[in-house]
C-alpha cells in the first residue's frame, strides 16, 4: 500500500495504469518488472528519457508548407500518420501525409516530465519500485467475489 500511495503522491497515476488503477495515457505498468527491474526501474522513474517506449514516443513533422506537426504516432499506413498531437484528447488525431513530410524527426525527451518523483523520499522510491515490480495492489484471493447489485434474489 505505501508503493501505491507513492505512486499516487508523484501523480503517476495521471498518466499511467497499474492493476487496472490509473488512467492510460503513458505505458501501461502492470507489467513493467518483465521490461525493467531494481536499478534499471529506479532509472526510467530518475530519468524517463534515458528509454522511451516506441509507442509513446513524440514525433515532429516538418511538412513542405513549412507547418510543424508534434505529437505520437498511433496509426500509419502507406499513405499517412495519425498523430495525436495531446495525450490528453487520445481520441483527437491529425492526419499527416507521408508526401507532404519533409523531415521527420522522433524526439529523443520522453512525454512525462523529469522530477515527477522529486516529491518522493529515497524511501517512498523504493516502495513505489516495489509495487511496481510486484504489479500493482491486487485483492487478496479470499476477497475477490461477486456481489449481485441487480436487487434479484
């Protein structure tokens, strides 16, 4: 529980999912002792730029008009990118056509802010990495049954 109240206390939970907890706007973390562990872990939450995860990487778009176009990649095809220019509106894209691209250029500063974890003490880091690794608070087994709230007997 003291992992869940530090990832909450840096905000964490604003971007990511952990057990179904948070809101998915970064990668999702339930699983992320498969990608990175202890040291490796303490780093990406240190010092998020050091990886970027691919799918949530930014993007700029110089275009032929001189326009910019920044954001993350969530579609493409042969013809065009479907950009989503802010992470909070996911459903609202821009449509970039590859022949009107002339420079694309993939940022090399991840999404979420460095010295979210700032606010943390060495301790609360520790136990945040903890409920990580383990993959977020989940009830225990015995507490995990089904109410029927419908009012049928």
């Amino acid at each position: 529980m003291k992992g869940m109240q530090a990832f909450v206390k840096a905000r964490c939970n604003q971007c990511h999912v952990v057990a179904g907890h948070g809101i998915n706007l970064g990668p999702e973390l339930t699983d992320v002792a498969k990608r990175f562990k202890g040291e490796k872990l303490v780093q990406q939450i240190l010092d998020p730029s050091s990886e970027i995860n691919k799918k949530f990487q930014n993007h700029q778009f110089v275009l032929k008009s001189g326009k910019l176009v920044a954001g993350v990649i969530v579609q493409e095809s042969a013809a065009e990118f479907k950009v989503v220019t802010n992470l909070l509106n996911p459903n609202a894209f821009v449509r970039v056509n590859r022949k009107e691209i002339e420079e694309q250029i993939p940022s090399k500063i991840s999404a979420m802010p460095n010295g979210l974890a700032n606010v943390l003490t060495k301790a609360e880091i520790l136990d945040m990495v903890s409920f990580l690794e383990f993959g977020g608070y989940k009830l225990p087994a015995h507490l995990k049954h089904s109410h029927d709230h419908s009012g049928n007997d």
